[in-house]
C-alpha cells in the first residue's frame, strides 16, 4: 500500500488527432495496467486531458504512453503540471 503523500498527480493535455479514435477507452485500460488513479475526457477544442495519480514511476510511465496513445491517434503535443487537487481517485475511468 503506498502512502497518499508519495502519490504525484499530474494534470495532462494531449493534442492532435486524439478525439474518435478510442483515445479514452484506450487511456482506461492502460491505466488500469498500470495501476495509475484519475480520469480522463475529452475537451471542447479537441484534446483529450487526463488527471494520473499514483507512485512516480507509474505516473510517469503512464505518461510515456500517451505520448503516441493508441495506433489511430497522432499525437502532436503532450503538457503536463502537477496538480494539487487534494482529493486521492480510487479508480480511473472516462468522464
């Protein structure tokens, strides 16, 4: 059982072709592979936004992930900043 003060949470952007192509669905079953908590959904200007939280190295294995995303995405541009939402996800899912 890890301590909720070693989670990092991190609040990502994806852009480029990232919405129809089963990003999300996708984005669920690695993250739940890869233990990480959060959400992800889609945003009105086209980018897809996930909020991972977990152990560093999953976090940030996660975050390796959505760098090409699933085979139908293009991924173009990937921002992230840690996020101090003060609340601790016991799952990930889709929003």
């Amino acid at each position: 059982m890890h301590h909720k003060h070693s989670l990092e949470t991190l609040l990502v952007t994806i852009s480029g072709h990232v919405q129809g192509v089963g990003f999300r669905a996708a984005t669920v079953r690695h993250a739940h592979l890869q233990g990480v908590k959060g959400w992800v959904r889609n945003l009105d200007d086209g980018t897809v936004q996930a909020l991972l939280q977990g152990p560093h190295d999953q976090v940030d294995r996660m975050l390796s992930w959505l760098h090409h995303g699933p085979p139908n995405a293009r991924v173009d541009l990937v921002e992230h900043q840690e996020e101090h939402t003060g609340r601790y996800f016991d799952r990930f899912e889709a929003i």
